[in-house]
C-alpha cells in the first residue's frame, strides 16, 4: 500500500466565469488509472466532446448492446480536451483541457457525471519488453478550467479558452512611432464573425506567399469579413494540400467567407 498525494490549486477570477484548475500529482503507485469526476447535474441522454475541426454529440453511458463483444463499448472515448453536458435549456458545465487528455465520457448516473482520464500507468506494453516509463512514476501537473455552460456559450467559446488554458507563450515588442504619444493595437488578422476560429498561419509549404486556415465552429452556415493587418497583393482559396482552387477577391484590406457547418477553409495569401 501506497499514499497518492493529489494537491489541486483552484483559481476563481473576478472577471470572468471559468475556474482554473492545477492539479499536481506524485505518483508513486504503480498499474492504475486516475480518473477526474465532475457532475454536471443535468438532464438528457447526451454530451458533446471536442474533436480536431469538429464538437461531436455522444450518448451518455455504455452501449449495453455490445456486452459480450470482443471490444465492449467503453465509457471514454476520445477528445480533443474538451468534453461537456448541457440540459435542455442550453446550460450545463464543461471541461477543458489545456493539452495532454485525449480521454473523456459522461456516465448515464443520476449526476450525469463527466469521467476524465487524467493518466494511466501500467507495466506492459505492447511488442516491447521491461519497458518502465509506462509506469509514470513522476511528478506530473495538469492545468484545465471548468466552464459553466449558458444557452449562449458557444464551442468557439471554449475553444478560446482552451487557449487561454495553454497558455502559449507568444513572443512581442512594444516601441512608440514617431510623434506618437501612446501604443496602438494592432491585429495581422480578425474576424467579424466570433464562430470562425483561426487554426494556423505559417510559409506556404512551395515558399511562395503564406497560409491562413480557418475553420467554422458551429453547426450553422455562418459568413465571416476577415481583415488582414498586413499588405497583401493577392489572395486565392486552396485545399489543404495547398493547391489552388479560386481566386479571392480583396477589398480594403480584407475578404469575405462563407462557411458550411464545421467547413475548413485554406486561404493562400501574397
């Protein structure tokens, strides 16, 4: 026998609703699983988790049907670190992850209870021999919030969040142009439409002119103005191997898309 101290630093603010959650974790015990729970207390048969481009809708609970199959059905299934529950009016709670937990489900309890997998250790893995890290015998930390859920939190909501949580640093200078008394905000890129999330800006893989990827996260048809904060001199639409499919029209520095529900867009830019 074993103690397993588990020390979690809660973070309330004043100005917004999420809570952050740091949870540090010696572990010490060998060939288990450590599983996070967080009611929800809320009514339906169904969840929403979080998947790359996509929040899918899943059903609460283990599929009975499928007791004595080779592979059962299983209460977590995988996420993009997102996974949560809402009643029938719109409001629920969420959890979201900063990285790192791809293992979520919603048991059917009288809670509707969220199961998170924070790590599995184990002694074994498979076609590899006296392999020991699987074991995690570690200090290891994770950071999430938990979001109460309104009839207007959207998925782009928490997506924003989950980025908040990361916390990626992103390196900046500040410096006063001539004659200018003040600093000014300035953005390379904005959208008017909060629903359209922007996925990556990187060199276009040819070397010539950039990309921008964007991608609608909700289940309704949506139309964006994307301005872009840098001189552009053209702009076409690509597929995701970056190959030319129209051409973009650009007006006063900016362009307008229309999205599908859940459509990813590639914008090659010059």
């Amino acid at each position: 026998k074993a103690n397993l101290k588990i020390v979690s630093k809660v973070t309330v603010y004043s100005d917004r609703t999420d809570i952050l959650v740091e949870t540090e974790i010696d572990n010490n015990v060998k060939d288990h699983k450590l599983i996070l729970t967080v009611p929800t207390y809320t009514n339906g048969e169904n969840y929403f988790a979080g998947q790359a481009f996509y929040c899918c809708k899943r059903k609460c609970g283990i599929d009975e049907s499928t007791k004595g199959w080779f592979e059962e059905d299983s209460l977590v299934k995988n996420t993009n670190g997102i996974v949560g529950k809402r009643d029938k009016n719109g409001d629920g709670i969420a959890f979201v992850s900063a990285e790192g937990i791809h293992e979520a489900g919603c048991d059917n309890d009288i809670n509707s209870t969220l199961n998170i997998t924070l790590y599995r250790c184990f002694d074994r893995v498979f076609l590899q021999q006296d392999a020991k890290t699987p074991q995690l015998q570690q200090k290891l930390k994770f950071t999430y919030a938990l979001v109460p859920l309104y009839c207007d939190t959207e998925y782009s909501d928490l997506l924003e969040i989950q980025h908040d949580v990361g916390n990626t640093d992103i390196s900046y200078t500040q410096r006063f142009l001539k004659d200018e008394k003040e600093f000014k905000s300035h953005s390379y890129f904005s959208a008017d439409n909060s629903n359209v999330v922007f996925s990556i800006f990187k060199c276009a893989e040819n070397g010539d002119g950039y990309i921008l990827r964007l991608f609608n996260a909700s289940s309704e048809n949506v139309n964006s103005n994307i301005q872009i904060g840098i001189d552009a001199a053209e702009a076409a639409l690509c597929n995701l191997n970056e190959e030319y499919i129209s051409k973009i029209d650009l007006k006063n520095k900016g362009f307008s898309l229309s999205f599908k529900p859940w459509e990813i867009k590639t914008v090659w830019i010059k």
